[in-house]
C-alpha cells in the first residue's frame, strides 16, 4: 500500500536536495528546457528494459520504475497546463491534483512501457518548448497551489524540474550528478 506523500516541497527552491543531488537554487531559467529533454531521454531509456522487471516494486509502499514513469508523463503534462495559465491569466489558483489516486485510476501498473515512453518524451518535449517560448518579461507571472504556495513563472521552472530528476533518484538510486 502506497502512502501519500504529503511532504511540502517547495524548500527545493531554498537549498539542495540532499537525496537527489539536484542544487535547485543553482538552475538557471535557459537551463530547465534541457533538464526536461535530458531526463525525459534518461526515461526513455530506462523503458526499454523488460516490461515485468519495470513493473515491480522494491517495496509494496514504493512505486515501480514504470510507476515512476507514469507520474513523470503526468507532471510534465500538469505542469505545461500550469505554465499555460501563468502565462495567461493573472495569478491563476492550481487546481489540486492528488497524483496517487491518478495512479490508482489510470492504472500506471498496467499500462504498456513503450507507450509510455512516448507519450513521456512528447509531454518533455512539448513543455521544453513552452519554457522557451516564455519571453523574459514574463518570467515574474506568477501562479498559486490551493495551499498557498505562490510561484514565479521563474520558480515554477525550477520546482518542475526537481520532481523528474528526483524520480529519476528514486527509480535508479542514482544522484543527479551520477547521471
């Protein structure tokens, strides 16, 4: 049984994650379109090994590699809609997203390695390319989480990229400088 991971992770943004290896405050805006593509590869990567070894679980209450992969696909799609009405409306309320009943409904076990791999590398790639779109002017918009966490365009960029590289810790046990 998975437990909810109800930890605020916004502290990202104020100092280095000691479990991933990510230094968030070091990322630089012009660097997170990169980031996205190279863990999005890294992903895609991963896929590709036997679809039952990536099916299992280290341990009943930790998601699979697919599992993990599942989310990522889904945060880089959540997160683009984000940036979307960041840029659009002024200082939009995020509706919540309980990402482990997603995982429950959309059945992320069970769900095919491949495609997954695909449709993980196009949500990367199509939100790569709205980061680089944002012009800098824009850059301070910014957007609020239903529990108060308010973000810039800027910050919103480096909160995105900690979540993919530090499933990627999760899923390999590999720091983001070991990558």
């Amino acid at each position: 049984m998975m437990i909810p991971d109800t930890k605020d992770w916004t502290w990202v943004l104020e100092r280095p994650c000691t479990e991933c290896g990510l230094d968030t405050p070091a990322v630089g805006f012009a660097q997170v379109p990169g980031m996205i593509r190279a863990n999005a590869a890294a992903w895609t990567e991963l896929l590709a090994g036997d679809p039952a070894a990536l099916r299992e679980r280290p341990r009943p209450e930790v998601w699979s590699v697919l599992e993990y992969a599942c989310h990522v696909r889904d945060v880089f799609r959540l997160f683009d809609v984000r940036l979307r009405l960041m840029l659009t409306e002024d200082n939009p309320l995020f509706a919540n997203w309980d990402q482990d009943a997603t995982a429950v409904e959309e059945r992320y076990e069970e769900q095919d390695p491949a495609i997954v791999s695909v449709e993980l590398a196009a949500e990367a790639e199509q939100l790569a390319r709205s980061f680089e779109a944002v012009p800098d002017s824009a850059r301070a918009r910014t957007g609020l989480r239903s529990d108060g966490a308010r973000f810039t365009v800027e910050s919103f960029a480096r909160y995105l990229i900690h979540d993919p590289v530090h499933h990627r810790y999760d899923a390999t046990g590999r720091q983001h400088e070991q990558l």
